[in-house]
C-alpha cells in the first residue's frame, strides 16, 4: 500500500480514507486483498475506530466486501456495476458533448490541449499506466467542467469505481496509443462543433472497448481472479 503525505488540517480518518480508496481504485490494493483493521491502523498511524468507519464507508461504495467469520477484502468488479456505469456515462456523456459543440470556453479548450499533450509524452513510457489512466479522467472531467455539469461527473465517478478499476486493468494490457488518438478526436469534434460525430464516436470510445474485456480477462488467469 502507497501511502501519501498528510494534508494541511486534514483529519486522520479522512486521510485514511483517501490513501485506500486511491489504493484501492489504482489497484495498488487489488481485487480480493485482505485488509487488517489492525494492520491498517499500525500503517496510517490512527486508531482503529476511525479505521472502521472508513472501512464501512468504503463498503456502502462497494468497494470493500465484508465476510462474516473469514474478514474484510477489497471488493472483486462487479460486472452489473460496470454495466450500469458505462450506461450512465455514455448517456450523459453524449449529451455534454453536444452542449461542447455549441459553447466551450477558449480557456478550457486549452487545458484540453496541454492534457493531451501530456498524454503522448507518456504514452510510450514502461509503467505510467496509473499516469495517463487519471489523465484520461481530468480529460473527461474537463469538458463537463466547460460545460457547467461538474456535479454530473462526479455523479458518474462515483457509481464508476468498478468500471474505472477494470478500465485500468485492460489499459495495462492494450495499446495506450489508440485512447489518446480518441481523445485527439474527441478535441477535433468540439472544436469543429461535429454534432453529427458524436454518437459513432461515443461507442467507439466507452462503449466497444468495453466488449473486449472479456477476451483481455479470458487470456490471463490473474485477472480472472478479480473479476466476481
């Protein structure tokens, strides 16, 4: 487990729970790990109370399965989560998309760009999935951002968090290349307001990909371990 540097007047349950919920979603704590209450208070240097509100939280997100008489793990992915996730996002990420079309603010478009820019620099790197794998989201959020629906994609994040873990383990095992080309189209479209683009594009960036994983889970037994 990574543990990160405590934050000005943060809280040490809040600050046990950001280092496991970003374990957990960066797959540093992966799918069906153990997790001590004990040993996570020895680590993060709080008492186990606020260890076990964490933990509880941590299961109303679904992220940690509770076993009576076996333990605490973090949860396996749960494919009717996934299901519902990629429906919510590719819904409503249609829709922002459109409004993109219409009204983007210049400042923003730009920060699309630099993000972009910072995603090929990593794209042919060993070990920066986890880099470009959050790239990815701050791309996305960006452009709810420029379209006032900030609340919307933090809605998506939340009922995301099996679909993003899966995302990321099918990234380590495919070509990093193809999503940021994606991307490249994806600024194409906003900036020459093709609305016409939008649903073919949709489905080849969230929703084919995601056909695919059963065969990336099929081809490599440790994933099949993950996966519920």
């Amino acid at each position: 487990m990574i543990l990160f540097e405590k934050k000005h007047k943060e809280t040490g349950k809040s600050y046990a729970y950001r280092v496991l919920k970003d374990n957990i979603m960066s797959l540093e704590l992966k799918p069906g790990d153990l997790l001590s209450e004990s040993d996570l208070s020895e680590k993060l240097n709080i008492s186990r109370t606020p260890i076990r509100e964490v933990l509880m939280r941590l299961k109303n997100e679904h992220l940690i399965e509770v076993k009576p008489q076996s333990g605490t793990y973090v949860s396996l992915i749960d494919y009717s989560l996934i299901n519902e996730a990629i429906f919510m996002r590719t819904t409503l990420e249609k829709e922002v998309l459109r409004e993109a079309c219409n009204d983007f603010p210049e400042e923003l478009f730009m920060e699309l760009e630099k993000n972009l820019f910072a995603q090929k620099l990593l794209a042919d790197k060993e070990g920066k999935e986890i880099e470009i794998h959050n790239l990815d989201k701050k791309f996305h959020k960006l452009i709810f951002l420029g379209c006032n629906k900030i609340n919307i994609w933090d809605s998506i994040m939340n009922i995301s968090t099996h679909y993003n873990r899966m995302r990321l383990l099918s990234e380590m095992k495919s070509n990093k290349k193809q999503i940021i080309d994606q991307h490249e189209e994806m600024l194409s479209i906003i900036k020459n307001k093709e609305i016409d683009k939008i649903e073919a594009y949709i489905n080849k960036h969230i929703t084919e990909p995601a056909k695919k994983w059963d065969d990336i889970i099929n081809e490599n037994e440790e994933l099949k371990l993950y996966i519920k």
